[in-house]
C-alpha cells in the first residue's frame, strides 16, 4: 500500500500561532514544590482549569473523576502531617550522598499553594455502561490522569504552577477528606501562582536525574528493535 | 489568612491568544475511531507529538514510558484480530436495546489509520532512583498517561486525530509486539490525519452516553459537599 505523501500545514484547523502555543504550554509545564504566591487563586480561573481537566477523554465517557478542592488552612496541615510521616519513612531508603540529597529536595507546597486539589476516580462507575473496561478496567484510573494532564496544561497558561504529592499515604488522605471506599485517590495536586517558572525540572537542577533523549523510547514495529 | 486578590490578567507569560488556542486544543480534542485518512503521516510529524508526550511530568523524572511505533499492516491486522476477539466477548455483556446500540458503535479505526502506537510503563524503573513511588507505586503508569494526554492535544493541533483501543487482551499485545514482562501495556493508539474533527464525542452522538456538567464532580474542602 503506497499512502499518499502530503504537506499538512495548510490543512489544519489550528493556525502555526495556536500550534506553537500548545507546544509551548507542553514544554514549559513544571512540576512545582516551591515558589508558590499566596495570592488567591480567583474562583472563576479555578473553574477554568476544573473545565479543561472535565474536557478529558475517559473510557465510556464515564468521566470517572471527582475533584476535591482544599483550601482550608486546618486540612491541609492535617495533609501536611501526612506528608511528613511518609517522607520520612522515605527517605530511610537512600543512604550516603544520595540521602543527603534526598532530604535537601523541596517535595510539595501544601501550605504554600493557596489551593490543593484531591482527584479521586469511581473505579466502577455505572457512566459508560462498561464500555471499554472489560478487558482493560484500570481505563477508569488513566482516564482520570488524563483530566489531571489537561488541568496541568490549562493552569500553565494562567499561570498557575501545579505540584503533584505523590509522598503521601493515600489512607491518610482518604480519612481526612471522607473519601468513600469505592473510590480511589489518584492525586493530590497543589495549585497556585507562582513567582517564576524554571526552565528545567527541579530533579535535573538538583542533581537527581537527567532528561534521557526521545530516541531512547521510541521502537518501531515491536519492542527492542533500536 | 486573607490573601491578597489580584487580577492576574497581564502577569500570565500567556497572551490571551496563546491562552485561548490551548484550550481550544483541549476542547476540540476526540477520541477518534471513524473517518481516519489513509494519508501517511511524516516521520518528523510523529516525531513532534512524540517528543511533546515525552516532555509529560514524571514521577522522579524516571520517564518510563516506552512507544511502539506500528505501522506495518500484517502487524495492524494480528492487532485488529485480537481487538475482534475481545469486542466479540464484550458484546455479550449487553442485551436488547443496548447490545444493538453497542454493536453499531465504530470503535477502533486499526487498519485504517496508518500509524498505531503501543505505549507501555516500566513499573519499576532505576530512573528516579525510587522517587515518590514508595507510598504510591502506580504514579510510574499515571506518568505514562500524561504522556499520552499530551500527545493527544499535541496531535489534534497537528490535524492528527487519536483513538485509544482499550477493548483488546494486553497480553495479545505483548505477544504481537514483542513486549518484555517487565513492562506494562498501559494503551493501544490509532493516529492519522481525519477529514473532520466532530464537534461532539462519538458516544453522545451514538446516544451511548451524555457529559456530566461540571459541578457534578467538584467537591469543596471534604468529599460529599455538594
């Protein structure tokens, strides 16, 4: 089968403008643990980016997620504490430099982001009648992830850092924040302005990890061809 | 605590433009299975779209996605079998009105859209060196489907429409594609060019399924608020 070769660049309802832009908010996107304002993050702004999260893809349209926004000074020190407990279990699995390191990396802004967000997702919701999740049911839980991608990316572009706490056990958040037994904690973001975005990840400034280059997870036709 | 309110209009390093053209991505995005072009899709295209999911955050920066770019058609068609096969069990979960409904749903587009994608997770990845994971394991495959999330949005930008078949055995898949246990299979992508973008998701036009409005999923400060 010989496919037809095409230049695309004219075809697209996209213009080059809007096209570089969403590539910029993909690029530009951090994870971010410091350097939050304690402005207020407007409710209006707030739905927003709620909008985009919802505006996700999601096995059945199921739309399995449930955001819980916190902003409540009280709660997220109870959240804080939960932190606090599984950071230092972890951290008792690095010895020597690595450990040093470990403890000099800032992991969340709880109490600095104005706003935290709990995603949590129906892991058999009735929405979608199924569909698609019979041979892969873990669909729900991505399709969540998805909505917290989009979130991500819509908050980038108002300017709003996002942080996601992923030290911490998610029983403790589920007693602090009534979460029901049929549903799953995906998440625990923190969400706020932030002074200034860094142009690299935190984890490469600190030493911790480097970028591998894009030709390092690609294969073609089947795994380990490269 | 009372926080400082501000317009933050101007201080976003988004223009309005730039602001309006990712949310646009975000909201004309489909999960697309129908009306796929047989037009190819250029290398340095897909290479785009991979290089923005490889930018996705990821827990520790441990990257662990991996991408299988499939393209040759004996593969797609050993694919399309074993969808066949697992979408022939599925229907047997409906009945009536339902099963008519389910069986006249178009629901992958394999064969027709030129380029598929396996995306799979290395679970336990030495990238990271542990990072985050201790207290929440499975954040290594929600790493994975931010990556998806943002190829999705990189590629309707492109004009590339993207279809995620859940409905197929991941274990058909790591035997089709060569895929090494260690590694899961987190999805099965379809992508290439589409004649039209529809303006609403196939399964609210099909009647399979409507959208929830957005306050049906946002709770405030605990779960159960609203």
């Amino acid at each position: 089968m010989v496919a037809r070769v095409v230049t695309r660049d004219m075809t697209s309802d996209f213009s080059p403008e809007e096209r570089a832009a969403v590539y910029r908010a993909i690029r530009a996107r951090r994870d971010v643990r410091a350097d939050f304002s304690s402005d207020d993050v407007p409710e209006d702004v707030l739905l927003r980016v709620l909008e985009a999260a919802h505006q996700a893809p999601s096995v059945g349209l199921s739309q399995p997620w449930r955001f819980i926004v916190v902003r409540d000074l009280a709660t997220r020190r109870d959240v804080r504490a939960a932190f606090d407990e599984a950071n230092t279990a972890a951290a008792r699995a690095y010895e020597g430099e690595r450990a040093e390191r470990y403890r000099s990396l800032r992991l969340q802004g709880i109490l600095e982001a104005p706003v935290n967000l709990c995603v949590v997702c129906d892991d058999d919701p009735e929405r979608g009648h199924g569909l698609g999740r019979q041979t892969m049911p873990e669909t729900v839980r991505y399709s969540t992830v998805c909505a917290i991608q989009n979130l991500w990316l819509a908050a980038r572009v108002e300017g709003l850092g996002v942080g996601w706490v992923s030290i911490v056990d998610p029983h403790a958040l589920r007693r602090i924040l009534t979460i029901p037994d049929h549903l799953t904690v995906v998440a625990y973001l923190c969400i706020g302005y932030v002074h200034t975005f860094a142009t690299e990840p935190d984890l490469v400034r600190a030493g911790w990890e480097n970028r591998l280059p894009l030709a390092a997870v690609i294969d073609h036709e089947r795994y380990g061809s490269h």
